[in-house]
C-alpha cells in the first residue's frame, strides 16, 4: 500500500530523516518506535504532505505522491491522528467529527459514517453537543480517531494515541485499531510506549536518530536483546 523510498528531511541545516525506506502492505498494523527526537513525527507528517522532503520518493497504491498537497493525500485515502489531537476546542464534538468529512459530498453517506463513530465510541453520541475542549484527553482522542475515519482513510497514520491517557482508555483505544485493522484499515502507528506499539502491531521499524536501524516481525523485536535493552528496559 504504501513504499518510502531513500526519503530525507532537512530543518535547515539539520538533517531530521536520513535516507528512509519502509513499506507497508494492505490490511497490517506497523509500528514505528524510537526515542523523543528521532523523527517520527517528522516521518508522519511528510507522510501526511505537511513536509516536503529533500529527497526520496513515496509511493501509495501504486503511484507517486511525493509532492502530492495534503488535501489530496486526503481525498486519496491517508488520514492522519496527530500528536496533541489537533481538536477544534471551541466547536462540538459532533462540528469536529463533520470536519473529517469535507471532501466528501453524500450527506446520507456522511450522517451514516457519523452514527459508526458514535457505535465505536459510544460517549462521544452523549457528548455530541459539548464543546471538545471541555472534554478528558480520552475522550478528546476518541474524537481525534473519529474525525480520522470521516474520511474514510484507506491508510491510518497514527502519532502517539496512548500518551498521557489512562491505561483502561489505552486498552480501549487500541482495541478500536485491532478492529479497524481487521475491517480492511491498514494502520501506521508512532509510538513511544514500545511494549505497547509492538503489543499492538504486525511489524515494526525502529527509528534512531532519522534513520532506520531495525526491521521485523514485532514478536521478534520484543525478543531481541538490543530492543529490549533500548526500549523496553532490559
């Protein structure tokens, strides 16, 4: 579904990606894990088109979309759930969920997705009314996935959902990618809990200093001596 190729990202004089490759295949979760300041944001958001790389090439679906404008990527099928949410504060929760959905144009289609969303997420259809800055950083993630899947994303790009939440909304949070990958979502994750991201995910890459150290079967990085020295505390 998706294949980077060679991708590097520059600050200035900073180099914060370093010659990326990584490829995702049709119906997997991939976990990308590594420390703060590796670039995995930065991968995300090039991913997303709010980056564009010094060189490289990214492919989706076949085609070229290395200097495809974001709208467009989202119009092609790649949502993105970014770090912090990005929620509207002072519109509904229902006006940040409908958000999701404006390059779409079936209203019967859009207010059917929306009934979906409450279905996974029940406590957001009680709070549909209240404005989303009110909410708990659990619920307020709830709307961030929701307003993803508007869109109805072929490719889920996800940057840290389990930070700063409560283990139970963790598990529940997670738990609604384990069925959205087994509906036919394929789903990159960022996580910088590598118990969980590798938990939770077909296959990982792990990420050090902008470049890709290490591949594989996430079972078989959680075995690894050096990953669980590095990230999972021995």
């Amino acid at each position: 579904m998706l294949l980077v190729e060679n991708l590097s990202v520059n600050y200035g004089k900073i180099e914060a990606l370093r010659e990326v490759s990584l490829q995702i295949e049709k119906g997997e979760i991939v976990a990308l894990i590594g420390a703060n300041g590796a670039g995995k944001t930065t991968l995300l958001r090039t991913l997303s088109g709010l980056i564009t790389p010094r060189s490289g090439r990214i492919d989706y679906l076949g085609r070229e979309i290395t200097r495809l404008p974001s709208d467009r990527r989202v119009r092609e099928g790649i949502a993105q759930v970014p770090e912090g949410r990005g929620l509207f504060a002072t519109l509904t929760v229902e006006d940040n969920l409908l958000l999701g959905a404006y390059t779409r144009k079936n209203p019967k289609e859009i207010l059917h997705d929306l009934e979906e969303i409450y279905g996974r997420f029940p406590i957001l259809k009680e709070k549909r009314k209240v404005f989303a800055g009110t909410l708990s950083g659990g619920q307020q993630q709830m709307v961030a996935v929701g307003r993803a899947l508007m869109c109805r994303p072929r490719l889920l790009l996800l940057d840290e959902p389990g930070m700063g939440l409560a283990p139970v909304i963790v598990d529940e949070i997670f738990g609604t990618l384990g069925r959205l990958r087994d509906e036919g979502t394929t789903i990159f994750l960022v996580e910088q809990n590598a118990h969980l991201a590798l938990g939770s995910s077909d296959r990982a890459y792990v990420l050090e200093n902008g470049r890709i150290v290490r591949e594989g079967p996430s079972q078989e990085l959680l075995d690894d001596d050096s990953v669980k020295e590095a990230y999972l505390g021995g």
